[in-house]
C-alpha cells in the first residue's frame, strides 16, 4: 500500500468517524416542530412581555432549548413560572429540555421566552421574529404573531 493510500484511508477514517461521533446524542433543529407561535400583546410602556409555543422533538434523542433572541428588545431569555407558596415567580432556565419524541408547551403560568425591554411598543396582528438556539448549536427561527392575552386565553388574564 502506497503512504498516499494508506493516509487517504486513514483520513477517511477519521472522517467517518467525526460524522458518526457529531450525529450520536444530538438531535438537530430538523427534528423540532414548532407550532401555535404567539407573543403577548403587552400594554405601552410595559418592560416585557413573553412568547409562547409548542415544541416538538420527532427524533430519538432530546433536543435542548439554550437560548433565545429577538429583535427589538435588549435582553431574551428562557424562563419558567412557577407558584410557590401562593407567591408567583418566574425563574430563569439554562434550557428547556424537550424529550425524545415529546412535546413541551411554552404557555403562560409555565415555560416561557422572556422578551424584556421592548424598543417600542408592539401592535396586534404584527409579526416578531424570535430564533431558538439549540444545543448542538444549529437555531430555528419562529414567526410569532403579537396577540392580546385575554383573546389568546378566551377573556382570562392569566399573568405568566
């Protein structure tokens, strides 16, 4: 075998072997299905408002939710609401982890996206672009509509 065969083989090898080692444990925004998109509509001069979601892994391994941004606000991040003691409070996530094959529900009085300090204030019907970053690195980019919260809810204002 020639020092060239036998390096070819050896980088084939190696190749291989990254591509085998990149797609074990990792599940791939190709997997996640992202479904009924919406961001509170939120009253002028509020400091924040949220979006919410349905996310759905269709692959064998779970898929975490690491960040999060949008345009138009200073700051975006992954939150979970929770009651404790009849006190409410949010707590910020490092991920939101969405299982194999599973379902998690971003909605208010659960996980959430944190949209804070608005640059302006958000109209109804409007669009906001807010892009999910995944842990293996790749993102999704979601089209959430501007809604109010009470039509969003049928009449009730739930507070996240």
């Amino acid at each position: 075998m020639s020092k060239n065969t036998s390096r070819d083989t050896r980088l084939t090898r190696l190749l291989l072997g990254l591509s085998l080692l990149a797609s074990a444990g990792f599940a791939s925004a190709a997997e996640m299905d992202v479904r009924d998109p919406w961001v509170a509509l939120a009253p002028p001069g509020a400091h924040a408002t949220a979006a919410f979601m349905e996310l759905e892994n269709s692959g064998e391994e779970a898929v975490d939710v690491v960040s999060a941004d949008a345009d138009g606000f200073k700051k975006v991040e992954l939150h979970e609401s929770i009651n404790e003691d009849g006190m409410h409070r949010m707590i910020e996530q490092e991920r939101i982890t969405v299982p194999a094959g599973g379902t998690v529900r971003l909605a208010p009085g659960g996980y959430h996206v944190m949209l804070i300090g608005p640059q302006r204030s958000l109209e109804e019907g409007e669009t906001v672009l807010v892009e999910l970053g995944l842990g293996d690195g790749s993102r999704i980019d979601v089209e959430a509509t501007v809604i109010p919260r009470e039509k969003r809810l049928g009449g009730h204002r739930n507070m996240h």
